[in-house]
C-alpha cells in the first residue's frame, strides 16, 4: 500500500501551541481565526518506503516552522 505523507502547517503560537507557556494561556494572540493547513505529499511506494525518508518528505512539506 502506498504510503502518503502528511504535514500540518499553522500550528506553532496557535490557540494549542505551548509556544511561550502552557497550552491556551493567551488563545487569540494570533487572531480568532488562525490558519491551520494540511498539506498532502506524492504518494510513496511501498518498497520506498523508510521513517528517514518520510521523516525528510514531512519536514519539507511543513516548511517554516509557522
């Protein structure tokens, strides 16, 4: 089966971020309505298949970090 991965983009400083403190401590400093996306890569094979790989794929398709 093919492996398809994934990565969530938005995240960091959002109302569940423990960026600067526990989780929900300031939940709107980013707005009320922060974008959170879920970015999709091509799938991979399953004999291409290894958690490096993957690993490097996700960490590309997260980008920056926010």
């Amino acid at each position: 089966m093919p492996v398809v991965p994934l990565a969530l983009r938005g995240l960091w400083g959002s109302f569940f971020s423990r960026m600067g403190g526990a989780a929900m401590t300031r939940p709107f400093r980013r707005g009320v309505l922060s974008k959170i996306g879920l970015v999709a890569g091509a799938a991979v094979p399953p004999q291409q298949v290894t958690p490096e790989g993957l690993q490097e794929q996700v960490l590309a398709l997260r980008g920056d970090w926010k």
